[in-house]
C-alpha cells in the first residue's frame, strides 16, 4: 500500500484547490453548466496528483477544501481534506489524460449547449472564423462516443487530441473536453469553444461558412500563441 506524506501534500495542493474551487465559477458565468453538471481538475505541480470537483455538488458549495486530490490513476488519497467524498463521474477519463499527456495541466468538462448540439451531430466545428483559427489551429474535431465511469473517455480524449492544435474535443453525443496548460487555461478553451460553437452554428443559418485558407490559419494560430498578448508562452504542446 502507498504511504503518503498528508502535511506536505496539503501544502502542495493549497494553491490548486483554490484555482479550482474558484473557476468553477467562470462555468457558471459563462453559462457553460446546469445544475452539479461539469466539472474542472488542475495537476499538482511537482507530484502525480492532482485536484478535481467532488461529484454531485452544487457550484454555490464548492470550496477548496471539499476539492478532492487523487492520483494519476483516480484514486483518491486518503487522509486528504476532501478525501471522505466521491470523487467527479469523470475522474477516470481526467486521470488518464494526466497519465498520457504529460504537458496538460488541467482538464474541464462541460455539456454547454452549442458544442454538445455538434457532439449530438457527430460533426466537427469546422474553421471558418479567425477566433477559431487564433484559439484552435483549426477545427474542433469529434471523439468517439464513450460511457462514463471507465477511462474510455479519457482514451477517446487522447486519441483525439494526440497531434492535434486544438485544445478542445466535441466528445460524440456527450459534450466537450477542454485541455491547457494549467486548469485557468483549459477553463478559457471551454469558454472559447462554446462562443465558436454558437457563432458557427448561426453563420450556418444564413448559408454554408466560408473556410478559410490553411496558411491563414497557421499565420492566425502563430500570430496569437506567439506574439499577442503581454508575456506570450507559445500554444500547448
């Protein structure tokens, strides 16, 4: 059985607990939940663990220290402040994006309602805005379908994702998967997809979008990871 340091967990964890409790509210503000739906994690700095929503919880009540830390296979590490809660349903999928995609450092998980009208489609959200071309390289695509509980989800996530610019994944007749650099960025990327998602969706009203030119959008995606902003870091890879 693992033994664990509680102390020097606890203070390892103090600052993610709360980015995390915290940005929870964004989902809220940015209308991308109902009800306990979703949810967000963010890795540990420096161990394999990391922080994620308990399951079945109302967003006025989360606070950093009913945040529950878990291993990078799921499991939740006891003795830990939270630790005497159930973890999120997507736990599995979240542990093995960690475990696979070493760069990640947060995962969110939404059922906003443009993307998740796409997931329902099968059909990736194709790049006909510049927004999409800055934020994603390119289209969103579609993963597979996947129940909840197993990591099949989180294999889906992977294999999508693996090699792709895009930060966000339309999971088939689910909703959407958003990675980034830390929990803040992935949590950017979920809002991010939901406006493209809407904005497509209404372009199509009017007619079929005009795509844009591949060397366009590679110019679009260097130009915003690369130069905009104050201290740009480059895109996640």
């Amino acid at each position: 059985m693992t033994t664990y340091d509680i102390d020097a967990i606890e203070e390892a964890v103090v600052d993610i607990r709360k980015q995390v409790s915290d940005l929870h509210a964004e989902l809220v503000r940015y209308n991308l939940v109902v009800w306990t739906g979703g949810n967000i994690s963010g890795r540990v700095p420096g161990y394999d663990l990391f922080v994620i929503k308990p399951s079945g919880v109302m967003y006025d009540d989360l606070a950093p220290d009913n945040m529950i830390v878990c291993d990078l296979d799921g499991n939740v590490i006891p003795g830990t402040k939270g630790s005497d809660r159930s973890p999120s349903s997507d736990t599995a999928a979240h542990a093995y994006v960690y475990r696979h995609m070493a760069h990640v450092g947060g995962v969110v998980h939404t059922h906003s309602d443009y993307a998740a009208a796409w997931a329902a489609r099968h059909e990736p959200i194709p790049c006909v805005i510049t927004a999409m071309a800055d934020e994603f390289g390119g289209e969103i695509p579609v993963g597979p379908f996947a129940i909840i509980g197993d990591d099949s989800i989180g294999r889906g996530i992977v294999s999508t994702l693996t090699g792709h610019r895009s930060r966000a994944v339309l999971m088939a007749n689910h909703g959407v998967f958003t990675i980034g650099k830390d929990a803040k960025d992935a949590v950017k990327a979920a809002v991010m997809c939901e406006d493209v998602a809407r904005t497509v969706h209404y372009a199509r009203q009017l007619g079929e979008p005009k795509p844009i030119a591949q060397a366009d959008i590679d110019a679009l995606f260097d130009r915003y990871q690369n130069v905009y902003g104050q201290a740009p870091q480059g895109g996640l890879s």
